[in-house]
C-alpha cells in the first residue's frame, strides 16, 4: 500500500503508534504533541541524508518521498506530511486540548499550520539552510524572512500564542524557529518573536523533546564526521 494514499482506519483508536523522526527536524513538533498529550508511541530515528533507519532499513519503503515526520498506526497505516499528522494528533487525543477539532477555529489553526509551514519552513529556512546555496538566491531568502518574521512579530505582539491558547501550531513554530541560529537568522531584531520563542520552549514537554533531540543530533553528527 503507497503510504501517500494509504488512509487511517475509520476507527482512530489505532493500538499502536509509531513517529518516524529525525532529530530536530520538522517531525520534533510531533514529538512535543506527543509529550504534551502523554501518548505512548514507538519513535523510529531517522537519517534524512542517507535515508536509512537506525534500526536498519531503507526508509523509502516508509515514505516514497524520504521525508519525516510518519506517522504510523498499527504497523502498516501510515500518515505523511507534518501539518496532518499534527491535526490527526489533535483528533485522535482531544483530551489532551491541543487544538480546534471543528469550525472556523480549526480554519484559522489550518491558516497557522500553513503559514510556518509554506511562508517559514519551506520560503525562509530550507534554502538558508542549504550551505551550496547560491549567495543572490541566500539574499533573496533573507528578504522573504524579513517579510515574514515581521509578520509574526505584529501577530505575537498582541498575543502570547498563534490562536487563543497553546496548540499544534506552537509546537511547530518552535521548531522551525529553533533554526533560527543555524541559518543566519537573528531574533533579536523581532523581539516578540524572540520572546514567543523562549516562552514555548521552556514549557517541560517542549523542552524535554528539544534536548532529546539535540542529544541525538549531536551523536549523529558524530558518526558522519
């Protein structure tokens, strides 16, 4: 089954979960949900650049497109792309709060989710990122940052969170933030955003799941040197 096209099961009391993640990558926003909610999951590390598992295997039989997060249910169902796996996650554990189930509340959650992860993740950080990228294509990626974080500055000015509370879309814009340093971004310059970013951070689920994460980045680094 493509695990693009495979769907969940009617029922989403899936017995069992598995996050296929790759430390501090996008898929961390999934692992903090998790950690808020208290979900007992199955974490499956990821190597985005060889595309191997570290429990062995290639994880483009996971995921045609080699990209985390997946999520999978039940050991064959599998869900792709970070924006849905998150709102599947507000679905399968609302207990837990962490977002809009219905409404134009969950339209302006999906109006978030899109912003970090197309005018954010995808216009600013992947190619400030990319170390070969081409110095008039970095310039230009600097110019839509400035368009964008000034967006969210006005935004975070008003308010403490993206929507009226903590959500989904929190756990995402602090992981795309963290890159920050590494692609040549300095908050400083935005200070709401700055001051968003270390309050998010500092709630124990987010920073449980960002120093995870660092540990197994910096130990992955280690093996590729």
């Amino acid at each position: 089954m493509n695990p693009i096209t495979a769907l969940p099961p009617a029922d989403p009391a899936a017995k069992s979960l598995t996050l296929y993640f790759s430390p501090l990558a996008c898929s961390l926003a999934s692992r903090i949900v998790c950690y808020e909610a208290g979900v007992d999951i199955a974490y499956a590390e990821v190597d985005t650049k060889t595309k191997k598992m570290a429990a062995g295997g290639d994880f483009f039989t996971i995921n045609p497109m080699g990209q985390v997060p997946v999520l999978e249910l039940d050991g064959s169902v599998r869900l792709s792309e970070n924006t849905a796996v998150l709102q599947y996650l507000i679905d399968r554990f609302p207990e837990a709060d962490l977002g809009p189930r219905d409404g134009f509340a969950r339209s302006r959650l999906q109006q978030w989710l899109g912003f970090i992860g197309t005018e954010l993740h995808k216009a600013v950080f992947v190619p400030l990122l990319d170390p070969t990228l081409d110095p008039a294509i970095r310039g230009h990626a600097n110019d839509k940052a400035s368009l964008r974080l000034d967006v969210l500055e006005r935004h975070l000015s008003a308010q403490d969170h993206l929507l009226d509370r903590y959500s989904v879309a929190d756990a995402y814009c602090v992981t795309v933030l963290n890159w920050a340093p590494y692609a040549g971004i300095d908050l400083t310059r935005w200070p709401a955003v700055k001051a968003y970013h270390a309050r998010i951070a500092a709630r124990p689920a987010v920073a449980r799941a960002i120093g995870e994460e660092f540990a197994l980045w910096k130990a992955e680094q280690r093996r590729a040197a």
